[in-house]
C-alpha cells in the first residue's frame, strides 16, 4: 500500500474530526457536520504550518528549560540553583538512581525525542515523501500516546523539587527553567494535535 491507495478525499469522503461521521460529497470548508454541527476539514487547516511553529517555539524553549534552573533552593546555611541536569545528578549522588533515571528520561529524553519525531513527521508530510508512510503513521501514533502521558514530565520535575527539599529541608522557589520546560511539554502537545495525521498518505 503505497500513495496511489485511494483517500477519503480522492472518493468524495469527509469524515467529521469530532464524532467521527462519514459524510458522501460533503464540500469543506462551508460545510458543517450534520449530527453534530462541527465545522469539516479534508485536511485541518493550516496544519503543516501551525505544527512547524508549535515545534519551532518548543525547540527553542528546550534549550533554557535544561540551561535555567528548574528551582532555587534556600536553606539557613546557602542558596543553591539546580538545572534538571544538576538535578538528576544530585540524585543520582545521593544513591537514589532509578528516580534519577526516571526524571533523566521523562524529562530530558522523551521531551526531545518528541521533538525530532515530530520534525521528521512533518518534513515527511511537507516533502510528501512516498516510503515508509506505515511507519511514520505509527511513530505518530507513538507521540500521541506519549503525549497522553505527558504530565509524567511534570511529575518528573515536581518530583525532583520534592526529594531536594525533603533531603535539604530547604524552601523552594520554581526557576525559569520549570516554565521553559511547562512551556515545551504545552508546545508539543498542541503541535501534535494540529498535525493531520492523513497528511502522511496524500499522494505527491
Ligand atoms: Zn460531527
């Protein structure tokens, strides 16, 4: 099954994106869904577009959310920042590693390789590249299902404040580098769910 399989599109199909409707010779945009009055796409408007900047933004934003600290602690004796790294490492020193490891790959590993994966899949859709569609229709199933558990990321982190101040019995304050990294887990979610998926099967 390669591009030359037929799309809904190319038979006249239109499927509503909100309760899943079929609709024959529907026309988009003007027309709306008749159970449920959603607005139909053949293909969600803009998506390659918005998707590239939600990406970009996050990009850039994951560079400060590794770079900033992620928390100021304050105790009676010194003020300490911790990025996510130094974090991780403070863990990892103080023996408890397979949370370090957890907070290391929900937090600094699964972030970026949504990002690439995401690149990959749009460059793919844009250059309407005509192999291994299959398994790019499947590393975006992936993201998806990551992105379902997304909030693992800022588990992850509020995890790490926690173990730092129980240990230190310090205060905490959220640095930059938290919001940076809200900010990149918020990013590529919505860039994820503005990318049409059925970009990956048009044809050239
Ligand atoms: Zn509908």
């Amino acid at each position: 099954m390669t591009g030359r399989a037929a799309t809904g599109r190319s038979l006249g199909l239109l499927v509503c994106l909100d309760c899943h409707l079929t609709m024959r010779d529907a026309k988009a945009p003007q027309m709306r869904c008749a159970r449920c009055h959603a607005r139909l796409h053949e293909r969600k408007p803009h998506s390659l577009a918005l998707t590239t900047t939600l990406l970009v933004l996050a990009a850039i934003l994951y560079v400060p959310a590794n770079l900033l600290p992620v928390m100021d602690t304050q105790t009676i004796i010194d003020d300490e920042s911790d990025t996510i790294i130094s974090g991780v490492l403070v863990l990892l020193h103080s023996g408890s590693w397979p949370i370090a490891m957890l907070v290391f790959v929900a937090s600094i590993v699964v972030p970026l390789l949504k990002i690439l994966a995401l690149a990959v899949l749009i460059y793919s859709a844009w250059r309407r590249l005509p192999n291994g569609r299959m398994q790019r229709s499947q590393l975006y199933r992936a993201v998806e299902f990551i992105g379902k558990w997304s909030m693992l990321d800022i588990y992850a982190i509020s995890l790490l404040a926690t173990l730092v101040q129980v240990q230190s019995f310090a205060s905490i304050i959220v640095g930059w580098g938290a919001w940076a990294f809200g900010a990149v887990v918020v990013l590529t979610l919505l860039a994820t769910h503005t990318f049409d998926e059925r970009l990956l099967w048009d044809a050239r």
